[in-house]
C-alpha cells in the first residue's frame, strides 16, 4: 500500500473482485473457479486500505468511532450479503443443487426452473455478473476518494511528544474550537 497508495490499492482490490466475479460469471471449467478463488484472495487489499483511509481523514479522538463504523458496516454487508444474493440467484432462476442431479434430469422436465426451455439458466453466472456490476459501482465511488487529504488539525488541539508515538490532547486556547465540525463533512465536494 506504501508504493502505490491507499486510493490505488483500493481501486486495485476492486479491479481484482470485478474480475474474480466475472470469471465466476462466465467460467464453465472446474479449474477456471479455482483461478477465480485466487483473484478473489487478491481483492482482499482493499479493506485495509478503505480502513487506513478513514484513519488518515479521521481526527485523532474519533479513530474509534468511525473504524468501529467502517467494520460495522462490513459486518452488516456480511449479514445481508448473502441474503440479497440468495434474491439475486432466484431471480436469475439459478438453482445450485447436484450437478449430478441435473444432469439425470430429462431435459423436457426441469422442476427447479420457472421456464423449462430456459437453458441458460443451468450456468450460474448472471448473478456474479450482477455482483460484478455492483463493483463496478464501488469503483466509480472509490474515484471520487480524496487522495491526500489528513484530519483539520487546529493549532492546539494536540501537542506530538518528542519520541513521535503518541499524542496527547491539551485543553485548546479558547476561541479556536468553538464550533464542532461533523465527522463526516468533506470540504473537496
């Protein structure tokens, strides 16, 4: 993350879920998802960049509160996550029993389709091309990310001790903080 920066490894970890997802999508070969499982390893930079964005924007007495709120976001993606994609994957009519099942079946006699003739319905890839979609939306937001931009620090508001390790809050000089500034207020936008 040092070499390339926070923004850029962010906006790499997703160019790597776009393409794990859409190799998911239109993968028909047992080796083709083993593949896709390393892309998908690959995309997983982009959490600790997101996390070390929000500490560098972040004022130093609210690190706790919006890390808390980034993995509590995450958490709550990972609750409903599967929930909506299961949706996804009954609207797309994608049924992921046996493939041994299936491929008994008669073809006139498809019970786990809403259409019979449907036979695109038997690959599972237009939900992870819908998941790939739903990054590529992630990527257009992750553009907008500010590059090289810290905290509002104010004169006073902390003193760094000379080892450099911690900072410690001092009673500001009055005047200098008198209005609170919202956490998450952006002065680029």
């Amino acid at each position: 993350m040092r070499s390339i920066g926070n923004k850029n490894t962010i906006l790499l970890g997703l160019g790597f879920q776009i393409l794990q997802l859409a190799w998911y999508g239109f993968g028909s070969q047992p080796w083709m998802m083993w593949a896709a499982g390393a892309l998908a390893a690959m995309s997983s930079i982009t959490f600790p960049a997101i996390s070390a964005i929000v500490s560098r924007n972040a004022d130093p007495d609210q690190q706790g509160v919006v890390q808390g709120m980034v993995t509590g976001i995450r958490g709550l993606c990972n609750g409903l996550g599967p929930a909506l994609y299961g949706f996804v994957f009954y609207l797309f009519h994608v049924e992921l029993n046996e493939i041994g099942d299936r491929e008994n079946l008669d073809k006139a006699t498809k019970p786990n389709m809403v259409n019979p003739t449907d036979e695109s319905s038997i690959i599972p890839g237009p939900p992870f091309l819908f998941g790939a979609c739903s990054v590529l939306l992630s990527i257009l937001v992750a553009l907008f990310v500010p590059e090289h931009s810290g905290p509002n620090v104010r004169p006073g508001s902390y003193k760094r001790h000379s080892n450099g390790a911690q900072s410690h809050f001092h009673s500001p000089q009055p005047g200098i903080l008198d209005i609170k500034e919202p956490l998450l207020e952006d002065s680029n936008v």
